[in-house]
C-alpha cells in the first residue's frame, strides 16, 4: 500500500492522471477506499474525481466518515447527485447519519422527492434498529411466476439489487409468503411454477428489533440476508451479512471497552481527541477509585488484627489479585456466553452451580500450592499459612460465583452484562475477600 501511495502522489506532482486512472481501477474498491483515506485531502480530491462513475459510489461507501465530508463539501451538486443515486439505500442512510445537519441538507437536494421520502423514513426508525439498517433493493417475485419469468425479471432488475442469491416472493399486498434461492431457480425447469418450489419456512425479522439480536439470527442459522417485515408481515426491506459483520465488530468494539470501564466510542482510537479519550475514561475511574475507599474502610476495621499479626499484611495483594482474576475469569465466560446466545437469564442456576464446582477445585489447587510455599519457603506458622490458604479457597469460591452472576442479573435488569466485568467485579470481590481474611484471621489465631 505505501508503494501505491508513493506512486500517486507522484503522479499527481507530474499531472499523470491517465497512468493514475489506469492503475488505481485495477484495485478493489476497497483498497482503493484505503487509498483515499491514507493521502492528503487535496490529493484524496484528485483520485476521487479520476475514478469511474460506475465504481465512485461504491468506494465512498467504503471511505472514512471525515473523508466523506470533504469529498461532499468540495465537490459539485452533479457529482454528489451520481454518487447519491448510486449507493445503496442502507448505505445512504449510514451516511446521512454520521454527516453535519449542512451537509445532510445539501446531499437531500440532489435526491427526487421519491427517494428522499425513502431515506426520512429510514430515518424515522430507532438507532440500531432492523428499520434503520435494512436495504430495498431486493429482488421481489410473485408466486404465480415460471422459473423462466422469475429469471427474466432477475436480469431486468437484479443490476440494481444489493443480493440477488436470495429472491422473496410476496402477494398483491407485499405480504410475504416465501422465499427461493438463485440456485434453486437455474436448477429446476423453466416452466415450474415458483410457488410449487419456493420455501415457506421464512425466518424474519421486525423492523424495530435491536441490532445484537439481529447479528444473534444471523450467527445461529448461518444466513447470507434476512428479510425485514412491518406488524403485518409486509415486506419492507432485507438486511445483507456485510451490514451484520459491523455490527457484530462494532458490538465486539464497545464490549470490550465497558468491559474495561470505559464510555463505548465508534471512533478509531488514533482519530479521537485526547479530551474525548480521558471523558470516556474518567467516570468509570472515579466510581471505581471512590468505590476502592471500601477496602481502606475493612483494613481500617481490622488495624488492631494486622497490628498484632504483621505478617498477615504481606499476603493481602495476592489475595486481592487472586480474587480479581477468578472473578475476571468467570464474568468473561458468561458475558461471552449471553453474546453468543450459549446462556440465558434462565440458566443462572445452572451456571452458579457449575462455577461453584469450578471455584472448588480451582481454589482447592491454589490453596494447596499458597499453603506449601508460605509455610516451607515463607517460614511463617501453621496457622498463617492455614489461614491465607483457607482464605484463598472461600475467596475463589465466592468470586467464581459472583463473576457468573453478575452479568446475568444485569442482563435481566436490562443493563449492558459488560458493566460486570473485570474493574467492577475486581472492586466488589476483593471487598469481600478481605473481609473473609480479617475474620478467619481472628477465629484461627484468636487475634
């Protein structure tokens, strides 16, 4: 890629533009979209204004958010008007979505009123909604079809489509009553009627269904596209597998950043201000830094104990740590598991009692090997070295149950299961676990 960018740039400085035209239309749109958001802006201008109009569209669809922006702001109502009538419906939409209320304005005037009508509509729907995701260029068939009409009216319309492997067949009121695959229409004979063949065993979805339980479908029955219906099981639109893959990246994205205790952001990481970076961490730092002071408050509970016994407090980070880290471990099992559609809020029983089981021999182990080293290797008492250990195992036990817990409660209060995840539960169990300490600590050693 840096030897393509080299090039261009060159042959801009040169005014070679047919040997740039020549070369860049050899490339998929998508490296060319890449190439566009790696030059500068008056360069990106240039290779944007040499494409072919045929491919032009389907590059902008693939270029950056801010790239889109100048490009519309600097090029001429004719251009935006090719660009806009040749993107997909679901494309046009993203687009208009992420652009200032200026720029939003002057694409809409470049559109009939018919489109425009279309594109408020989608619009309308909830944000990351099944409305607001789906396309409608897809190939329609009615049941009372040959195979040899259906494919004649594939290749009338099917230039236009954003998949044509699968074809929905409606009645007069756009009410869907099948569907058939393009392979099973070349493979059977021309004058079959499509409703004799067509399969009546149509998994849809409603408009206003959320986005993670879209990409869920998709991910359990291994589909290309889904077919998008109203209340009344009209058909308004499909959803295509290439829009459910950035779902499925973008939830992965905002997981990971709840998970670990910051503001979700759609943003690439390089290409987000230093002020919004420290905003989307600080909240989550300080709830957890004022939540921490609950551990200070139990040490301060217990002084007179660690006074008595300071040896105790060597062992309070490994215990502190050991907690955290089973409590990590189970939380991102479940949460992975509820994403997955693997667990439900149904199975919490059944989870408690198999991290109970995990919990058991995963402490037991670690208790074994903790009492070994403290008591052979440390040179402190038996009863120290029993109390840590023991400490250990209940600590393990608890934090087992609580990371597999948590994240199924929150899911059934209608709260983002991430939110349990490492920092929150690090924060609840190691509360808990030196609490179990101090207290052991005092019935062992009769502190």
């Amino acid at each position: 890629m840096h030897d393509k960018i080299s090039f261009i740039q060159t042959a801009i400085q040169q005014g070679e533009f047919a040997k740039i035209r020549e070369e860049i239309i050899q490339l998929n749109v998508v490296d060319i979209a890449q190439l566009l958001d790696e030059l500068e802006e008056e360069q990106t201008l240039i290779l944007f204004r040499l494409l072919p109009k045929e491919i032009s569209a389907e590059v902008f669809s693939y270029i950056s958010t801010e790239q889109q922006q100048f490009i519309i702001e600097s090029i001429t109502d004719k251009e935006i008007k090719n660009i806009i009538d040749n993107l997909f419906m679901d494309d046009t939409v993203d687009i208009l979505e992420e652009m200032p209320a200026n720029v939003v304005k002057r694409i809409l005037k470049q559109v009939s009123s018919e489109r425009r009508n279309l594109i408020n509509q989608f619009l309308r729907y909830p944000e990351n909604s099944a409305g607001s995701l789906m396309t409608i260029e897809y190939i329609d068939l009615k049941k009372e079809m040959t195979v040899d009409q259906a494919l004649k009216h594939i290749k009338k319309v099917g230039v236009d489509g954003e998949t044509i492997d699968i074809c929905y067949v409606m009645d007069q009121n756009r009410k869907l009553e099948g569907i058939i695959p393009l392979r099973k229409l070349i493979l059977n004979d021309g004058d079959t009627v499509i409703e004799e063949i067509m399969e009546t065993s149509i998994i849809s979805i409603n408009t206003h269904m959320d986005q993670e339980e879209i990409s869920n479908l998709f991910r359990k029955y291994d589909l290309l596209a889904m077919p998008v219906v109203d209340q009344e099981n009209r058909l308004v639109g499909i959803i295509t597998i290439d829009d459910i893959i950035d779902i499925i990246e973008l939830e992965n994205t905002e997981d990971f950043h709840v998970m670990a205790a910051m503001e979700p952001s759609e943003e690439e990481y390089l290409k987000t201000s230093v002020a919004r970076l420290a905003r989307n961490r600080i909240v989550w730092l300080l709830i957890l830094m004022v939540s921490a002071t609950f551990t200070g408050g139990i040490i301060r509970k217990y002084d007179d104990i660690l006074s008595s016994m300071v040896a105790l407090a060597v062992y309070i980070p490994m215990l502190m740590d050991s907690a955290g880290n089973s409590g990590s471990q189970s939380a991102t099992m479940i949460i992975r598991g509820l994403a997955l559609g693997e667990v439900s809020m149904k199975d919490m029983a059944k989870v408690a009692w198999k991290e109970l089981r995990v919990g058991l021999i995963v402490g037991l182990t670690l208790a074994s090997v903790n009492f070994t080293r403290i008591y052979f290797f440390d040179g402190v008492g038996v009863w120290v070295a029993a109390t840590v250990s023991i400490s250990l195992l209940f600590t393990i036990i608890l934090a087992k149950l609580v990371g597999g817990s948590l994240p199924i409660i929150a899911k059934k209060l209608r709260l983002d299961p991430a939110i349990m995840a490492g920092p929150l539960i690090t924060t609840l169990v190691d509360a808990v676990a030196l609490m179990i300490y101090f207290q052991l600590a005092s019935w062992l050693l009769n502190l």
